[in-house]
C-alpha cells in the first residue's frame, strides 16, 4: 500500500471520532515512519511495509477506542522549536502557552530580569524554553505532580543537560533550571525568594470545576485533574497567588518585580477586578485567535 492509500484509510476511519481526522492521520504515518511532518507530501508515492502498516493502524484502533491523545501515543510533542517527552499524568504543551513563552523571552529581555520562578512546570516547558534562552538567569520551579517532577526532569536532560557543550560551550557551569515537587502554596511562607529583577511566571489550572465535564473525553480521561481544575471559579490559584505575594509585600518584602500568567479566554475581566483588588498594573496580549491569553501584572 501507498502512503496517499494509507491516508485516504485512516481518514476515513477517523473522521467520525474527531474533527482533526486529516492532520491526525498524517502525523500517524509521519510518526511511524520517521518522516517530519512538512515532507509528508513528498513521500506520497512510498510503499509502506506491512509489519509498519499493521503498526499503524494497531495504534490509531488504540487512539480510538482508549480516546488516548496522539502526544500520550507518540511519548513526545513539539511546543516551539523542541520536541518534548510526554507522559500521561502530565499536561501535553500547548500551542498557546507558547504566546507566554514568548511574552516572558520579550519581558526579561526587556527588563533584565535575573530570576525566574515557575508555579506548575509539567512538562517543563516553560523554564526549559526560558533557560535555552538566558543561560545566565537562575530559575526554579514547584510542581505539586510526582509525574511532572520525573518528565520535567527528563526534558531536561534531554533538551539541555545532554547538549549542554553545545548550546553554550563558554558556560561549562550554566545555571539549570531546578525542579522541586512540592506544593508551592505549602514553601511559599518560608521560601527565601529573591524579589529583585524576579519574574514569578505560571500556566496555572484554570478551568472551572462546573465545566471540567463538558471538555473532551480524551482531556477528560488522559490529563491531569489538578493541572486542568481551577476551582469553583476556575481563578483560584490566581487568588491565592496575588494574595500571598500582596501580604510578603504587606510585611515588608520589597515585591517589585513582575508576575505572567497564562489565562483562560473568557478571564480578562476576573484579572481586572484582582489588578485592582491588589493595586496591580495589568496588560493582557492576545492569542492567535484574539483571545486575552497571558496577563502581566507589574507594580
Ligand atoms: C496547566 S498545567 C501547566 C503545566 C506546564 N507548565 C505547561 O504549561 O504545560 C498546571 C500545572 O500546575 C501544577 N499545580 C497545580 N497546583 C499546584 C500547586 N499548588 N503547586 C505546584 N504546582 C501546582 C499541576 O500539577 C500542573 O502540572
């Protein structure tokens, strides 16, 4: 059979389960085949081997009837310009906290921001992308997952320990991101932060419980629920994050310094109220599809 075959196949047996059946199905057969995905059209007119066919199709009958997401398939996921492992129990990257990523690159860039500290790393794509960026900067991340904490550490390796001569062969002593897996709200009172030219920076949980439900069953049933939950209002972990960093202030700290945060579309006007609430200066830029995405706040 051909690869144009192939696809016409899983095409038509995906489409009835997800509204992605065409991109899907060519990353199937890229990923089977160890073909980038940009080059598929030119491998139209390959014969696929049968014992790879069989593969093929063994692992999108599993995608269907497991509702498993490709990235959980595939054990990796491109967020930017890397590949990332993925593991269930761990968020999957998504394209739009790559919009926070890139605010934060511009912000410390900007700003000469020295210390960064991550809420909620997962994967570790954030910190990950941060230091590939500014070596120099020291970041440190909490993580409450025991997943997180082991597959943050593997992209770690992989993306920047192993390539360490490589990617900035004059800094044989790089600071590296570290990892901690803990509860930040439970470190955060005795924690000895550095509060100067520092960026705290998160993608936190921000889905309300109440619609937890209605999201799709592959998010449902594969992803994290304390990645996804941001309670009953689905702004929790921002409430509890600006009133804690407002009291350290409150007490004393010199807090100057600058907090992103990666937010739900329909959450502008909540981060408003808490600009205000906390007497914080607020600027939100938009995603791709011009939804409020990730909100700076600054004092
Ligand atoms: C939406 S995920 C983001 C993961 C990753 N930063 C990304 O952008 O893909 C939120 C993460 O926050 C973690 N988390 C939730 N509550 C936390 C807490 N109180 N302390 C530390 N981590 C927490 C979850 O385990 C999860 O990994």
């Amino acid at each position: 059979m051909q690869t144009h075959q192939l696809f016409l196949e899983l095409k038509k047996y995906l489409t009835p389960y997800t509204e992605e059946f065409e991109i899907e199905s060519k990353l199937f057969i890229c990923h089977f085949l160890n073909w980038e995905s940009n080059t598929f059209v030119s491998h139209l007119t390959e014969e696929i081997p049968e014992k790879l066919y069989k593969k093929i199709k063994s692992a999108v009958k599993t995608r269907v009837l497991e509702n498993i997401p490709l990235a959980y398939i595939f054990k990796k996921w491109p967020f930017r310009k890397n590949i990332y492992a993925t593991m269930p129990g761990v968020l999957i990257p998504r394209a739009d906290t790559e919009h926070l990523v890139e605010k934060a690159i511009e912000l410390i860039r900007q700003k000469n921001i020295t210390t960064i500290y991550e809420i909620g790393y997962g994967s570790g794509i954030i910190s990950i992308e941060i230091a590939k960026e500014f070596p120099n900067c020291t970041i440190i991340g909490w993580d409450i997952s025991k997943d997180a904490f082991k597959l943050a550490n593997t992209n770690l390796k992989k993306l920047i320990l192993n390539k360490i001569d490589k990617l900035h062969p004059s800094l044989s002593n790089t600071i590296i991101p570290k990892f901690f897996q803990t509860d930040f709200f439970k470190i955060c009172d005795d924690y000895p932060f550095n509060f100067s030219n520092t960026l705290f920076i998160s993608n936190p949980p921000y889905i309300k419980t109440d619609t937890i439900k209605t999201l799709a069953p592959q998010v449902i049933l594969w992803e994290p629920i304390e990645a996804l939950d941001g309670g009953e209002s689905g702004i929790e972990f921002y409430k509890k994050f600006l009133s804690w960093h407002s009291d350290k202030s409150n007490q004393g700290s010199n807090t100057k310094g600058y907090i992103l945060f990666e937010i739900g579309y329909d959450q502008q006007k909540q981060m408003e109220k808490l600009s205000e609430t906390y007497n914080l200066t607020l600027s939100i830029t938009k995603d791709l599809q011009n939804h409020p995405r990730v909100c700076l706040f600054s004092n």
